[in-house]
C-alpha cells in the first residue's frame, strides 16, 4: 500500500488468486547422432541442441537420409560399408506419435563412422536445456565394441539421474537384433553386465530390434553398390544369357540418365535373381533398427492421449514387420523379473493383435520405489512442476503468509493431478498431501538460516502388470 500524504483517492490492486504450478513438459526427447548437415542458414548446429517438430523441420535444418553403401562378398551375400541411420530412427519416432524433440547433431556422413567420443559430447550441451525430458542415442549400437556402446549408455544414465534428475534415458540392447541363445553369447545378460549398477531407475531398456518398414524398395538400386563389383558377379551369372550383355554393360556407364537409372534396375531385377536377392538383403539391412526411438515416439502419444502416468506398454509399435526374435511366455520371465532386477522390457507379437511393448519397467526392477516407468517419469514431472513454480517464493518472507500460499499452490495442482487419474486414492486425502511450517517441516533454525522446507507426499497409481482371474464352480441353486 503506498504511503498516503497528500489528500486524494488512492488505488490499491490485489491479487485475488494464487499462485499456479504450470504442468512441466513429460515427452520432449533429445536425440544425438550424425546427420548430413546440421545449419541454420549460414549459423552451424554442430553440436548444439536444436528444436524441430516435424521431419520437415529435420530435412531443412539437417538434411537427409544418407546414401547407403554396400559390397557384395564372393558368396554373394552383402554387407553395409556405413552405419549411419539415425536419418531411419527419426523417421520411426515421428511415425509412433513423436512431436517436439531436440536434435544434437555431432557430425555429418563424411565421417569415417561412429564415434563413441563423439557421441558421447553431444550429451554435455543439453546441461543447458531445460525442455529435454528423455535423452535417446540409437547410433550407440553401431559403436565398434559393446564396450563403447555400454560406456555410453552408462554415461546417458549418469546424465539423467546424477547430473540432471529430470529425465530418462531410454536405451537398446547392444546386438539385441539376435536371440539370447546365440553361439556368440547372450546379448541381454551381456547388456546387463555392461551398464553398471548406478541411476538404473533413470532408464529402460528394450529387446528386440525391429524388422521395419521405414526403406521403401524403390529407394534403393544399384548405385548403392559398387558398380564394377556388381557387374562381376551378374557376368558369371548370366553368361548363358547373351541378351543381359548390352544392359550389364551398362553398369560401365558414367553418364546414365534418370531414365536409364530406372529402366536399368528394372530389367536386373526381372533377369537376375542375384540381383533381386541382393536388392531385398539390402532393405532388410537398412530396416533392421533398435527399438529407442520408436519408444520415445511411444512415450510421446501416450503422454498425450492418456498421461505420463499411463505405462507406455500394451501399445502397438507402427510401421514395424516383426520383431527379430519372437519372445515366449516363458522366456518373458527373465527379461521381466531377473535375479539382478535389470529389466528388460520385450517387444512381442501376438497372432490377431499385431506388435506390442509387453514391459513397463525400469532397469531398477528390484525396486518397489521405482519398479516402474510411468511413476519415475510422474515423479520427474510433478517435481520440475513444483520447483518451477515455487522460485516465485524464492526471497519472499518466510512466515506464515508465504507458506499458506505455497501449500494451497501446490495442493491446487495436486488435486488438478487427481482428477485426471494420475494419483491414486477415492479421495484428494489419500492421493497426496502438502505439509509446511515451524514445528511441521521446520525449526526455528532452519527460518534463521533461511531454509523454507516443504514435504509432499504423493500416491502414485502403479499398472496392473499382472491380472489373476479365479474361478470356481458353486453348487447348483436351483
């Protein structure tokens, strides 16, 4: 009120309302990997966290998909010579409901391949950021070693939950494209082994990879394999077919036009079964992707149709084949409840119903606390809620007035939570509660020293992960 000296009339404004907790952003994922390009007009990206909504966004600021290479072996089987296909993942995250995300581009194809470095310092610029709640590196399995891809994904986790403590990683199985009883090992248990024991409720895992359809068969001919290669081989094959010479000759050809191009790989497809098979092992390469950034597309449609609170799990996965191991009942139980409580959550198809996420568990499935993702990722968001709207007390007087206004603020958005089903309890009493003040959450002490403790205790709703049905026969009644 303004000190009143000179006689008149005098207005006085007061705020009739509180305070409010505006709801945190839950699925905006950061995405780091290597791309064509990475500007802004003349402004390079390199290296720093860029916000896009679209994949038309992604192609003007980033480029495009890469041209993929293959050769061909001496028992015609083929073999990719590059490992970019983060171009491929964004694509399977936009086509299973992704929206906003930050890309962080740490390199262009020119790169002699994928750098476990490299990757690695894309993770340091979103310290700065503070949208970004989930953090997804799919290139990591295209890391050399298993070693490099778990020291990665280790330090992912170390960025979620020790640095940050705000976000949640969302990570693949390393070689998780092959069955758990391969000659070569058992690729869980060796992911299990490989990422330590430290912020495991900060993350999930996924097994296995997916069979896509994201590479079209006309995006692919043969100016993806080496042209003098390829004629070597298609010679042998069809010597005995003298009238394939002028277009196997052809392939000499420096100077083709569009037309050619296409005419061309046409005509190989229908003379050469080699040719066709090679054609098809090559989409099947490129389609062969792990799960993350489907995930974090999942992640993304579910928080918006139903909640963060809503396990991102019983959810078809879309523009995918199949799975590349078919998982059991029986063999579901290790993934899900193992002694070591590193869950693993698996990708399964059922005969009628399609592709499905069959888990919802962090990797810290011994934990009763945070078992499970949806309440890690409630937990993240009513926090950052919180602590976002309560810097607007921050210097203001610590008594009584203050702490009525920061209890009915947070209660106000707590009940608002309720009401939408992401607390559980029949009534706001039993679903959370606010507690503040001298002699309730502080000493005299902490007021001299100017501490404003609040406690907030939530109920967060847990899925029903398992259902048991009993049934019994009565005697007759009548």
């Amino acid at each position: 009120m303004p000190v009143m000296k000179t006689p008149g009339v005098y207005i006085v404004e007061k705020n009739a309302f509180p305070n409010s907790v505006v709801e945190a952003a839950t699925a905006v994922p950061a995405f780091i990997g290597y791309t064509e390009k990475a500007a802004n007009g003349s402004k390079s990206l390199l290296n720093v966290p860029w916000r896009i909504t679209s994949m038309a966004e992604y192609r003007s600021y980033f480029g495009d998909a890469p041209v993929p290479a293959f050769k061909i072996n001496d028992d015609s089987t083929v073999m990719r010579t590059d490992s970019f296909t983060f171009y491929y993942h964004m694509m399977l995250f936009y086509a299973n409901g992704g929206g906003a995300c930050y890309i962080i581009s740490v390199g262009d194809y020119t790169a002699e391949g994928i750098e476990k470095d490299k990757l690695e310092a894309g993770i340091e610029p979103l310290i700065k950021e503070q949208e970004p709640t989930m953090v997804v590196i799919p290139e990591a399995v295209n890391l050399t070693t298993a070693e490099d891809c778990y020291a990665l994904q280790t330090a992912i986790l170390s960025h979620c939950g020790y640095v940050m403590k705000n976000r949640f990683a969302v990570l693949d199985v390393y070689g998780g494209a092959k069955d758990r009883k391969d000659p070569d090992g058992d690729v869980v248990n060796n992911f299990r082994e490989g990422i330590g024991s430290n912020f495991l409720d900060y993350g999930a895992a996924y097994y296995p990879w997916l069979n896509t359809s994201i590479v079209q068969e006309n995006e692919l001919s043969f100016l993806n394999l080496d042209k003098a290669e390829l004629k070597t081989h298609l010679d042998k094959e069809l010597e005995d077919k003298p009238q394939a010479k002028p277009y196997l000759d052809q392939l000499a050809e420096e100077d083709l036009s569009d037309v050619d191009k296409n005419t061309l790989h046409k005509v190989l497809s229908q003379i050469s079964p080699l040719y066709g098979g090679v054609m098809k092992e090559m989409r099947a390469q490129l389609n062969l992707l792990p799960v993350s950034a489907a995930m974090a597309g999942v992640y993304t449609m579910v928080d918006n149709s139903r909640g963060v609170w809503k396990a991102p799990a019983n959810v078809s996965i879309a523009t995918v084949i199949s799975p590349t191991v078919n998982i059991s009942h029986e063999e579901q139980e290790d993934l899900n409840v193992p002694i070591s409580g590193k869950s693993v959550n698996a990708i399964r198809f059922f005969t009628g119903e399609g592709i499905k996420v069959w888990g919802a568990r962090t990797l810290d499935g011994n934990s009763l606390d945070w078992r499970y993702i949806n309440v890690r990722r409630t937990m993240i968001m009513l926090e950052e809620s919180v602590k976002n709207a309560a810097k607007a007390y921050v210097f203001d007087p610590n008594d009584a007035n203050t702490w009525v206004n920061v209890k009915s603020m947070i209660s106000n958005f707590l009940n608002g939570i309720w009401k939408r089903g992401g607390l559980a309890g029949a009534i706001p009493d039993d679903a959370y509660s606010v507690h503040i003040g001298l002699g309730e959450t502080m000493t005299p002490e902490d007021i001299l020293e100017g501490i404003m403790r609040i406690t907030v205790l939530v109920a967060i709703s847990r899925p029903a992960e398992f259902i048991e049905i009993t049934f019994q026969q009565q005697m007759q009644k009548s």
